[in-house]
C-alpha cells in the first residue's frame, strides 16, 4: 500500500470508473430514494458525474489535486440538490490537500480525503449515525489504511449499516421514525466512490 | 404514468421555453435556467432572487415580476438550482442596491444560496439571504434539517417585493421578509403522491381510503398515515396544527393551497371548512387566497398557511403585484 503511486492520470480513471458504477447504479439509488427523499438521487449523480468525466476529457489536469478540484467544481455546478454542494466540496477539499504534487501516495490520498469529509461533516452539520454519506465515507476513509479492497467493503457495509438509522439530516429526517428500515442513498453513492477506486487500484 | 411531456430529460427546458413564448414581460435564459423581469435592473430597487426545485410551479418563476420577484432559478424537477445561476440572476437584476435571497430550508437550497451568496459578494453585489421554514409537520431542532420551507414562500416573496418596488433600503426588506417567515406556519396533506418525470412512477404508495398527514412538498411521505377523512376533519386537523404553534393576536393571511391535482371545486369547498375552525377559534381573517400556488407536480391534497400580520404587513400584501402566477391592483 505504502509503495502505491498515484499520479494525475488514475484520478482521472477513478472519476472515469465512479461515473460507470453510478451510471450502472442510477437505477437504484433512485429507488433507494423514494421511500425516504424525493427519487432523483440516481439521475443527479449521473448527471453530475458524466459532466465531470466531459470536463476532464476536455481538459485533462496536470496534477491530482488539479483533477480532484475540476472535478469537484464540475459537480458543484451541475448536480444541484445538497449532493452537489457535498460530493463538491469533498473532492475539492481533497484536492486542495494534494496541492501542486504531480503524484501522491496511498497516505496522502487518505489524509486527503480525510479532510475533505471533515469539509463535508461541517458543510452539512452531520456526524456519523445521522443517515447521511458520512456513515460509508469515515469508515471507508479509515480502512484505507489497509487498502482499497478493505475501504471499498468498510464503506459498504457502513451503507447498509444505515438501515436501522433514524435520519437526522437531509430530507430523510422530516420522515422521523418513520425513515427507519431504509438504507440511505447517500450512503450508498459514498460507497460506489470507493468501490470504483478499488477498481482502478487493481 | 401518462404525462403531457416529450421526454423526462427535457420537462424543465420544455417549460421555460412555453413560459418565454407566453410572457414577452419576462426574459427567460432557457439554457442557463433564470427567469429575469425585463425591466431589471430596476433603478434605486433592492432585488430579490429566489428559486428551487422545480415542480412547484407557479411558484418560483410565476411569481417574478413588478411587486414581487426580479427573477426565478429552477432547477432540476425537485432538486435545488446550481449556485451559477444564482450568480448569473444576482447580477442581472442588482441595481447596486443589493440583493435579498428567498431561500426555502431544506438542505440542498440552503447550501446552494450559500455558495451563491459567498460567490455573489465576490463579485461586489451585496446579499442577504431570508430562509423561510413554515411547515409545522417537521420538529425544528438542531439535530435535524429544521421545519421546511412550504407555502409561506409565498407571503415572502410578495410582501417583501412589495417593499422592495416601495424603494425600502435592503436591511428593511430582509427584516420584514424575516417578519412574515416569524409570523408563518403550514401543514398538508395528501390524498395521492406524486410522479416525478424521471421516475415515471408514484414516490410512494398511498392505498386508496388513506391519506398522509403532514407531508412536504416534494413527494415525500408524511409523519403519519390515517384512514381517509372528510374535508371538515381535515381542516380541523390541518388549521389546529398550525395554530399550535402560532397563536395569532392579529388577524391573519389565509393561503389554501392545492398540491397540484385537487379541483379548485374541493379547494374552496375546504377553504370553507378552514374559514369554520378559524371562526371557532377566534381567529380573524384579514385576506385569503386559495388556489394551486405552490404545487408538489400532479399531487393530490392541500395545504393551509396562516401568516398573522399588522398594518403594514397587509398594506404591502394589497400593494399591487403583476407576476404570470399573482396578479392584482393595478
């Protein structure tokens, strides 16, 4: 893991493959959206992600952090909704993290977005067992220290932990008690973020 | 699901394209999704933006014109504009006077308008921003997303764009804007759910002989379901959960709200139900509207909004108003 490095080029394949599994997926984050927000999570992911796949195709970064700000700039001005705003800021803050380097490691990849979900928590007043992106994205962001593999399964299984939450942030809490028995779409999405990065990691 | 559309993909485009064609007193940046009064910049007139999802039409880009808004940003069917287009409004329609934001709490406007605002600022327009939060069926508190923004949007946009075309400075615009949001509270119902374009099937399954007690307005299910009630019940419901937690000394607003497929016929027939409770109650009543004004797409069921207000509050609510969606006194 230590010796992994990662340079401008593989953030652009981990955007390439997170666009393919949401594309893939669209179908059931929406469905995971109905019961407990409004059914467009699927469609605004894919929205926001094929844009971000146009931009950097376009103009392909130099750097990482280049690569993680364009594409975090890109979502926050197509996606709209509060998915904009936070897969926005996370990745940007991430970048913002990598500075100019031409290549980072695993580690600086960690720390990195390690502070892009601290952008994230304090963006959107949530903690971990709100029911939010936060409960796959911190669990996933501390497997990564073993590896991808590891972080890809801890962040599924941080979204299907979910389920028995009672949502206190974003449009899943005006249900209350109610929101209970749902997994949370967000989490789900954080959770195929990682699963594309163990992807292109192989 | 049959709906009136060419493809899910184009709903919001297709509306604002039908809106240019029919109202030359607007322009409407189809491709950058912002509806502007054509006047705008109105000289020496604090501006006021606002926008949502879309879906909740007439609301927000009906309501942009003389005495109410300087322009509208849709977004995606329920899902909340990008912070650019807030950006590209706030600009068109500054007259260097400021921009007031009208913003409803749910979590993905909020962050928006805030990026918006931050971005704005940068480039030299001053904004404030009035988050309105009127639904009583959400518990208010810190650990959650706080009480939504429903149809005391409404009352905001008007009475605030009213003082606006009177020439009142910025701070004053936001304080009263803050005042009808303080003096504000809805609840609804649903008879039916919703069928967005993209799903193309209802966002959640209501049997018939049921109905959902507090719902939002974006499909979302209610705090609790009951077995189907009689219009007077409803309204006993509704206006009591409302008065809850307002407790009006002065007389009030009454908007009875259509969710976008119940008939006017049913409207005012439990407007009169509304009207009973109140009287009961010992509520008076200063103005009322009823009408489809702040829609959930082809939901069935209602919502009521009382706003209590004092003489200036309702002398700005008369000051004449000429949007597509509210149009009066002149």
């Amino acid at each position: 893991m230590s010796e992994t490095v990662l340079d401008a080029a593989f953030f652009v394949r981990w955007m390439t493959a997170a666009a393919a599994v949401i594309d893939r997926e669209a179908d059931r984050l929406t469905e995971l959206d109905s019961p407990i927000g409004d059914a467009d999570h699927g469609r605004n992911m894919q929205r926001g992600f094929a844009a971000v796949v146009t931009a950097l195709e376009a103009e392909p970064p130099a750097t990482p952090g280049a690569t993680l700000i364009a594409a975090g700039r890109k979502l926050i001005s197509s996606v709209g909704g509060a998915s904009g705003p936070l897969y926005g800021t996370l990745l940007r803050r991430a970048g913002k993290a990598f500075g100019e380097a031409p290549q980072v490691s695993a580690e600086e990849l960690r720390a990195g977005l390690a502070a892009g979900v601290d952008a994230v928590a304090q963006l959107g007043g949530s903690a971990p067992g709100d029911k939010t992106m936060l409960d796959a994205l911190v669990p996933g962001i501390e497997a990564l220290a073993t590896s991808f593999d590891a972080a890809a399964a801890a962040s599924e299984k941080g979204a299907l932990a979910t389920v028995p939450m009672l949502a206190r942030k974003g449009r899943a809490s005006y249900l209350g008690e109610r929101s209970i028995g749902h997994q949370d779409p967000g989490a789900t999405s954080s959770a195929l973020l990682f699963a594309a990065l163990a992807e292109v990691a192989k | 699901m049959k709906m009136l559309i060419n493809v899910a993909e184009t709903v919001v485009a297709d509306a604002l394209r039908g809106m240019a064609a029919a109202h030359p007193e607007l322009v409407v940046d189809v491709e950058n999704r912002v509806i502007v009064r054509r006047d705008a910049p109105v000289a020496d007139k604090v501006a006021l933006v606002s926008g949502g999802g879309s879906g909740h039409e007439p609301l927000h880009g009906g309501f942009v014109g003389p005495g109410m808004l300087d322009a509208a940003c849709p977004g995606e069917v329920f899902t909340s504009p990008v912070p650019d287009q807030m950006v590209r409004a706030a600009a068109a329609v500054d007259s260097g006077h400021g921009v007031l934001f009208v913003v409803k709490n749910y979590t993905g406007d909020v962050l928006n308008f805030q990026m918006a605002a931050e971005l704005a600022e940068d480039e030299g327009v001053q904004v404030a921003s009035v988050l309105v939060d009127d639904d009583v069926a959400v518990v208010d508190s810190t650990f959650t997303a706080g009480r939504r923004g429903t149809g005391a949007t409404l009352f905001v946009e008007k009475i605030a764009g009213a003082a606006a075309e009177e020439g009142m400075p910025l701070e004053r615009v936001e304080a009263l804007a803050r005042q009808v949001v303080a003096s504000s509270r809805s609840f609804g119902v649903a008879l039916s759910a919703c069928t967005t374009p993209a799903k193309g099937s209802p966002t959640f399954d209501l049997p018939a002989g049921e109905l959902e007690l507090g719902v939002g307005i974006h499909g979302e299910p209610g705090r609790e379901r009951r077995a189907m009630m009689t219009s007077r019940e409803i309204a006993d419901f509704a206006v009591d959960a409302v008065l809850a937690e307002l407790d009006p000394r002065l007389p009030v607003l009454v908007l009875v709200n259509g969710m976008g497929a119940t008939p006017l016929l049913e409207l005012y027939g439990f407007q009169a139900e509304v009207r009973r409770v109140l009287d009961e109650r010992g509520v008076a009543v200063a103005r009322t509207l009823v009408g489809n004004y702040v829609t959930s797409l082809d939901m069935a069921g209602c919502s009521v909004t009382l706003c209590q207000v004092d003489g200036e509050l309702l002398r700005l609510w008369d000051a004449p108003v000429q949007t597509a969606g509210l149009r009066w006194g002149r």
